[in-house]
C-alpha cells in the first residue's frame, strides 16, 4: 500500500497569547502529554521572581533545577543527574538557551518536555534541534521537540526588546536558507522537502511584510507562530536545512571567530542573510531583507554587529568550516579570500 501521509513529531499543544501560562495546568493533567506527576523545572539563574513565583503555584510539587552552563558537557553532566531520579516530564522556562537545555535533558532520558518561553529570541521553541557551546563553538544536537509549547505575552513585558527582535532575523534567514537548499538541489541532487519548504517560507514571509511591531500583541503572536512554524519544518525534513544555511555558517564564524563580539545569534544570522543574498546576486530579496531589518531597528551590516569590514571577512572565509557538508551559495562559489574581500566591500557601499 502506498504511503499517502507521514508522521510528524510535531508539539501536540502551542499556546499563544495572553494569560496562556495558566493553560499548564490543563496540559499537565492530560496523561497522554504528562504521562506521571514526577516533574522537573529547568529555569535560567536570571528567571523573573514573577515567573518563578507562578510556576511554583502551578507545580508545586515539581523539582527545581537552575541551569547555569550552555555548553554541550554541562548539558550531558544534568541529563546524568537527573536520570538517577527519574522524572517524567521537563519543563524548560527561559529563552533560548534554557529551552535548549531542557530538550536535550528530556531527550537524552527519553522523557517529553514543555516548553516555556519567556523571549522570542529565536526558533528552539518547537524544534528538534539544542543548539550548546562546544570547545570549537556552538553546536547541532538532535533532540526530541517539546510536546507542548506556551509563549505568554504576559511573561514578555519585561523582556529587552533586543530578545523579542532577535527572534525576527532567525526567521528572516530562512529566505536565504531556503535558496541555499534550492542551490544545493540543482548543483548536488540533496533532496528538498517541499512541505519543510513552505513552512519555512511562510513563516518568513509573515516577518517579511508584517507592519507591525515587537511592542504590538498582533506583532508578537505572529513571531511567536512563526518560531514555531519554523521549528516544525526542521522536523518535517529531519534536519535545521529549511532554516540554516550560509547566513548561518557566517554567525557561527562570528562565534567562534570574535566571541567577545557576539550578538544575538538573530542579530547576525540577519546581516548573514542579507550578505548571502546579494552575494547569490538576488539584490531584489537583499533590499527586502535589509528594509525588514531595519523596520525593527536591527543590524544590517557588520559595523552594526561592531564588527570592522575585515572582521567580518574573516568570519566569511571561516564560515563555510563551521558546518561541513553544508552546501550553500559559500560552498558553491568558493571564493578566494581576495574575492570574498571585494565582494564584502561591494555590500557595505551597497547598503550604507
């Protein structure tokens, strides 16, 4: 019999909006999302009292553990820890850091987790992906989604407007993603995932021409919804392709390159974004990228990153090392350092 569908490991819940934390109670009561009452809370050294204080009346019996270390080891070191105990579910309260945390601590002992995000600063929300610090820089670990995912608007009043905007140029990238992945099919024959494709694009599409802004509730479920869509297309083909392509190679070069110059990461996947398209000569999705950047108020160019011209030549020279096997439009043109320098230069006169 032919296969006319396929399964997704999808969040079974998403809850936007206002208020939407008190919906864990619901969640936590249905035994086929929270097979067991032996709960466990990752949150963040920095969670807002207001935060905690609600969760600890939501689940009080549930253990509380603060995650102070992003990288791949200190991850593991928890997992090991806990899976002595044994729990039933995690709950990952934070940002980006904290929700990645929490999903390769669920996944590395086979239990669900949930998600709780109190910024927008990128698409972990409901994807396979934790992305941890390593010795050579940040890395792709593979994990189960969360079956569940609640973005309060309440909770993301106090948080800095730069990790609500941030989360707006991961999505963005995916456009330049997208072409990477489309590149790769028609040089190499990697196999695009036209479903993976269209989540991916929709989401940017919706952050593309969206008048809104990150102050607007309308604005920040439509971010919120796009988090999540994106995270569902790097379900779909199994992999972050439909979201992570030579905008990303150039920020994790940024990474490991300047750490003490790191931004946001979608702060600089956007700048990557926009370079890879102009350099891909699409100067059409180029403008459009930099026109929604700048709608938020966020980096276009490297000096807006604070980095020098040469700095971020050097980080496009290095990108394409950062995710071997990668095919993008670095790969594909493989510049000499020379070239790369003039087309760098060519950008910054181009969108001064």
């Amino acid at each position: 019999m032919p296969e006319l569908s396929r399964l997704v490991a999808a969040p079974s819940v998403v809850n936007i909006g206002h208020g939407t934390l008190n919906t864990l109670s619901d969640i936590l009561a249905d035994p086929a999302l929270c097979p067991g009452s032996r709960i466990v809370v990752i949150a963040g050294k920095n969670s807002s009292q207001e935060v905690t204080a609600q969760l600890r009346e939501l689940v009080p019996d549930a253990t509380w553990v603060t995650a102070e270390n992003g990288t791949e080891e200190a991850a593991q070191i928890l997992a090991t820890e806990l899976r002595t105990t044994g729990f039933d579910l995690v709950i990952g309260v934070g940002g980006g850091r904290i929700l990645d945390i929490a999903k390769f601590v669920a996944a590395a002992n086979q239990w669900p987790s949930i998600a709780i995000a109190t910024n927008l600063a990128h698409d972990g929300l409901a994807s396979p992906v934790s992305i941890l610090d390593a010795q050579t820089g940040r890395t792709s670990v593979g994990v189960t989604p969360p079956v569940a995912v609640i973005v309060d608007l309440d909770l993301l009043k106090s948080t800095p407007p730069a990790m609500l905007s941030a989360g707006i140029g991961d999505i963005l990238s995916n456009i330049s993603a997208i072409a990477d992945w489309e590149l790769a099919h028609e040089a190499t024959g990697e196999t695009v995932d036209g479903v993976a494709v269209a989540l991916a694009r929709t989401a940017a599409d919706t952050m593309l021409f969206h008048p809104g802004a990150v102050q607007d509730d309308d604005f920040l479920i439509a971010l919120a919804e796009s988090l999540v869509l994106s995270g569902i297309a790097m379900t779909m083909c199994g992999s972050s392709r439909p979201c992570s392509g030579a905008c990303h190679e150039i920020s994790h070069a940024i990474d490991q390159l300047f750490p003490e110059k790191s931004k946001p990461h979608g702060f600089q996947v956007g700048v990557g974004a926009v370079f890879a398209s102009f350099l891909r000569g699409d100067q059409p999705t180029a403008q459009h990228l930099a026109r929604a950047l700048r709608q938020h108020a966020m980096p276009v160019l490297p000096e807006d990153l604070g980095l020098t011209t040469d700095e971020f030549i050097a980080a496009v020279v290095h990108a394409p090392s950062t995710r071997p096997g990668r095919y993008t439009i670095l790969e594909h043109l493989d510049l000499s350092h020379e070239a790369i320098g003039e087309k760098v230069r060519e950008f910054v006169q181009a969108f001064h």
